[in-house]
C-alpha cells in the first residue's frame, strides 16, 4: 500500500506575528514547529504501513527550513520525504496549496490513501485535506476518529459527528483527514532519529510538478485578508452555586440570560 501524508510546518503558537499591511502571518524569523495534527496523521500512516505493508511518503509545502518538520516524519516512521519550496509557491491560501499538493501527489505517482491532519493550527480552516480530495477526484472522508479496517484496495473508518460517529467506506485511491482521537503519536527511536537527519529530502519547484503558474502562490489565492485583530481575554471570574438542584438550576440559567451567554 502507498500512502501520502501531507504536513505543515507552522509558527509556534506563542510566537506567531500579523503583517500588517498584507495581513498574513509572518514566518521569517520566527520559531516553527511540526503541525499538532499532523503528528496522528503520520502515526496513522505508519501504523497501516507496519499493519499492511508498503511505504509512507511524507509531503509538505513551504520555506526550505520545513525540512525541520519532514525530518520528524521520517524519525517516526516515513519512508520518503518531499518539500514543495519556491517563491513563486508564497502566499498560496488553501485553494491553492491544496491544488499544488494534488499536482505532487500526481507526479508521486498518486497513492492508495493519502492522510491529513484535520487542520493547521496557524489557520484553522480545515481546507487543505478536501481541496486536495476535489483536486484528485477522489473519495474522502472528514474527522475521521478510528480506522476500522485497509485491505483489500477498501478502508472502513469511524468518523465523528455531533452525536457519535458514522461508519464510511471508502475504496482506493481516497483521502481522510484525521482527528487526535485516532492514535498516541509515537517517540521517534534513536536509530530513527538517526536516520531521518542522513535521509536526503527532495526539493521539487512548479516545474517539478507541472504546476500551472497562474494556479499557484498569493495572485492564484481567492482568500483576501481584510482584517485581524488579538483574540479578546475570556472572563475567569467563578462562583458556587449553592442549594437545591432545582434553584441552583434557574440561578445558573438567569446568570447565563444576563451575561447573553445564550
């Protein structure tokens, strides 16, 4: 079995900074780590090459120092590693990153599952993983919770809704995204770690892939940032509810109606 996982290298949480004058994040400079979500999608992909067989490549998109976050996948358990790192790929919103990780996964060869995780911290939209799936033509499933069963070129997956989950089928080749329920990432061991820093990374450009120009990077990217500002403080303020059950009910339900919080 081939499979693709996509990964993003992104700002550490606490460090991330807002142009201000083109409204995106700025990179340069500043300290990156490996994609939170990310880490399950590489543990999931591992798990099925050690259950199935075959191999794992991991891909990415951005700045040449994102090898930092490819190195990771492969100390976990990756085979291959490809980063997508030009300028002319700068400023891509997900629209357009999802079409440039379509067109590698196509000169990769395609895969029989490709795995995302479900969304970048750095932007929240949860986008990439279905823009890909639409770019390919292919099946997908969303939140995906646990894998049931992969043999057979057929998937069986749990994923979540808003009351449990749905049982999807899914027959290569087909895309998930994953959420942090689906597994414990693994501690990469020293042999590993050991080879993912000597593993040589390719580096493709849109030539590489064929990437259409106009397709790619801040002029193909219908997203417009129009405003950002910090996220407001939440209130910590508390206090105990004492007495019966049922007029602590309606104190709580008439402290609710007067903050309008429902």
């Amino acid at each position: 079995m081939k499979i693709i996982v996509c990964i993003k290298q992104v700002p550490a949480t606490t460090e991330a900074k807002i142009d201000p004058v083109t409204k995106r994040i700025i990179r340069e400079g500043t300290q990156a780590v490996l994609n939170p979500f990310d880490l399950y999608a590489i543990e999931e992909a591992v798990s099925l090459k050690e259950q199935c067989g075959g191999e794992v490549i991991a891909l990415s998109m951005g700045p040449e120092n994102a090898k930092k976050a490819l190195t990771e996948a492969l100390s976990m358990g990756a085979d291959e590693a490809i980063l997508l790192s030009d300028r002319a790929f700068g400023g891509s919103d997900t629209w357009a990153t999802g079409y440039a990780l379509a067109r590698a996964i196509e000169t990769i060869g395609g895969a029989d599952l490709i795995i995302c995780g479900r969304q970048a911290i750095d932007g929240d939209t949860a986008q990439v993983g279905p823009v890909i799936a639409s770019k390919l033509g292919i099946m997908q499933a969303a939140n995906v919770m646990k894998t049931v069963s992969a043999e057979g070129g057929s998937f069986t997956f749990h994923r979540m809704n808003e009351s449990g989950f749905d049982v999807v089928r899914l027959t290569a080749p087909a895309l998930i995204t994953v959420l942090k329920d689906i597994n414990v990432p693994r501690i990469p061991t020293l042999r590993n770690a050991r080879r993912a820093r000597a593993a040589e990374i390719k580096v493709w450009k849109p030539d590489d892939i064929g990437a259409d120009p106009a397709m790619i990077g801040l002029a193909a990217s219908p997203t417009r940032v129009v405003k950002t500002q910090p996220q407001t403080s939440r209130n910590t303020d508390t206090f105990r509810i004492e007495g019966e059950p049922r007029d602590a009910a309606k104190t709580l339900a008439g402290e609710l109606l007067r903050r309008k919080l429902f």
